[in-house]
C-alpha cells in the first residue's frame, strides 16, 4: 500500500508542476524561432541584398563568373540578360540571375 501511495503522491505533483510547462514550452519555441532568425535568416538576406546590389551594378567591363562556372567580360547588359564574351569574338547571352560573383578587380596570373 505504502508504494500505491508514493506513485499518486509523485502523480499529483507532475500534475501540479505540469501548469508551468506550458510556458516554458512557448518560451523555449520563441527562442529557438530568434535563434534561426538570427544564425540562418538575417545571414542570407544579407546575402541577397548584396548579389542584387551586384547584378543591377553590371556594366560593361566587369569581369563575373556564372552559376555555371563560365567566366567572362560583360559587353552588354539589357534589363533580365547579359551578353558576356567569354572569349576572343566568342560570345553568350545569360540570365543576370546566373551572375554570382565579380573578378573585375581580381588580378589575373
């Protein structure tokens, strides 16, 4: 009897206690969502601020690299394309989307 009587004692105060976890879990929740915001979301708006500041910068000259690893010069830069040479009289038109990086500034070996 004395065993039945300590599981409902111990029983009543997970009970009692249970009250508090409630808050505790919004709590935890809350500070799990500020910890991704701040370590995973700002970082990459971060980011894409920078690479749209980057593309609607283009102009001719600059030396860029694409999504696809092709490096060229920009010859031409229209509203949603680019037209890069990415040779001697070769040319290509890409998506400014595919634009990721700028080496106009890089020196080259």
């Amino acid at each position: 009897m004395n065993f039945y009587y300590l599981t409902l004692l111990q029983a009543q105060g997970v009970a009692a206690q249970g009250g508090g976890s409630g808050l505790t879990m919004i709590l935890m929740l809350a500070l799990i969502f500020v910890v991704m915001w701040l370590f995973m979301i700002r970082p990459q708006q971060k980011r894409q601020k920078e690479l749209n500041a980057f593309r609607d910068s283009l102009k001719k000259g600059d030396k860029v690299v694409t999504v696809g690893g092709i490096y060229g010069t920009v010859q031409e830069v229209n509203d949603n394309k680019v037209m890069l040479e990415i040779d001697k009289d070769v040319r290509i038109k890409v998506d400014k989307a595919s634009l990721v990086k700028d080496f106009s500034d890089a020196q080259q070996a």
